[in-house]
C-alpha cells in the first residue's frame, strides 16, 4: 500500500538541531497535514504534534512540526540523549479514505 | 486519565482468525473513534481500520476483505477479528484513540499486545 516517505535514519550531535521530513501527495500530507508521533525502543507510540501542527499536552516546545506542500516536518531542537528513537508521521489519506505512516526515521544523538 | 489495554491470545493458528479486545478506562468510549495499528516485529507501522462509538467503520482497503472492528459502549471496549491469518499477520497490535471523527488520530494508545501466527 502507498504510505509516506521518510528518510530512514538521521543522526545528528547533542544540543544540536535535527529536522525530520515526510513526503507524502496532494492526497495526504498535502491535504491535511501530517502528525508525528515518537516511539522509544520496546515502547508504545507517542503523539508528538497533531495534523495541524500543534502539540498535545506535556510535549515539549523542543519539537514543532510544520508543512510546505506535500512535505511535513519535524523540527527538534537541543537534542538529548532521550531523543534518540523512531520517529513516524501519518496522515490522513483521502483517496484510500484510510491513515498512511511514513516507513519511520531512526535518529541517533551523536 | 484515559486508559487503553489491549487482550487476547498471544498465539493463533494459520487461517484461524485473530481476536483481540481493547478495554477504555479512566473516560467513556462515546465520542471518540477508535483505531488498530498494528506493527511486525522490527518493522514500521500500519493501520488496521478504526470504529466509533456509533459503529462507524473504515478499514484500511489492503485489509478490508479480513478485518471487521466492533464496539460495545456498555463494557466501554472495541474488539477486532482478522481472519484467515498467515505468519505475516504476526505482530503487535496496539489500539489508539482518535477525535474529531476520525481526524485526528493516535492520542492515546495502548501498550499492546504481540500476537504470533504459528502452528
């Protein structure tokens, strides 16, 4: 089934910058956004930003999310050591009538 | 503090049927939809289908002719059924919760639960 593209790792140093992407189509991603969602290792996911970019409660302003197109980001800044996870996006797919995820990016805190 | 865990058995036979129930606590089931995801073993994630507390279905087409998703809001639970299941149907299934009628999806999720299709 089509899904979203993500790069699938990204590693970048401590207290650094890292920016994630997922590319989707004027059906997805470019419709209505995507949201993210981080997933520690034997961990269930956790929501991170909603389509529309915003932050559930009790995510930390370090991870904003943003859209141009039909590509989403994830945006974290001051990386820790407990950033270090697989990082997903997902979006509502009007064609399918059905939610796509990205393949997810593993990012690694150098 | 709303609540998700899933239940059922860990091992199911090939072309048996899956089922697995999601018990909501700490808020109703009404008002929200509710989804299954599923994810094999070191792979990404995929979407099942949701419901809502009505019975609103929507699957996810490449699973539709195997999955049907059910309710019952007086145990506030919702419950899947995936037949015919081959080793590939062997992963974990979580349960999540979505608003605005399916919309915005993955709020809450459940800790889930390995299922693994073998004889």
């Amino acid at each position: 089934q089509a899904g979203l593209t993500q790069p699938p790792s990204v590693s970048t140093g401590l207290r650094q910058t890292a920016t994630l992407t997922c590319t989707g189509n004027s059906n997805n991603v470019g419709y209505q956004g995507a949201a993210w969602l981080q997933q520690l290792q034997g961990h269930p996911p956790k929501l991170l930003s909603y389509r529309n970019n915003n932050r559930p409660s009790g995510i930390s302003e370090r991870f904003s999310a943003s859209r141009s197109g039909n590509t989403a980001s994830l945006t974290i800044t001051g990386l820790q050591p407990e950033d270090e996870a697989d990082y997903y996006c997902s979006a509502w797919d009007s064609s399918l009538s059905a939610w796509v995820f990205g393949g997810g990016t593993n990012l690694t805190v150098l | 503090q709303v609540q998700l865990q899933e239940s059922g058995p860990g091992l199911v036979k090939p072309s048996e049927t899956l089922s697995l129930t999601c018990t909501v606590s700490g808020g109703s089931i009404s008002s929200y939809y509710w989804s299954w995801i599923r994810q094999p073993p070191g792979k990404g994630l995929e979407w099942i289908g949701y419901i809502s507390y009505s019975g609103i279905t929507n699957y996810n087409p490449s699973l539709k002719s195997r999955v049907t998703i059910s309710v019952d809001t007086s145990k506030n639970q919702f419950s899947l059924k995936l037949s015919s299941v081959t080793a590939a149907d062997t992963a974990i299934y979580y349960c999540a919760r979505c608003a605005n009628s399916g919309y915005d999806c993955f709020d809450y999720w459940g800790q889930g639960t390995l299922v693994t299709v073998s004889s």
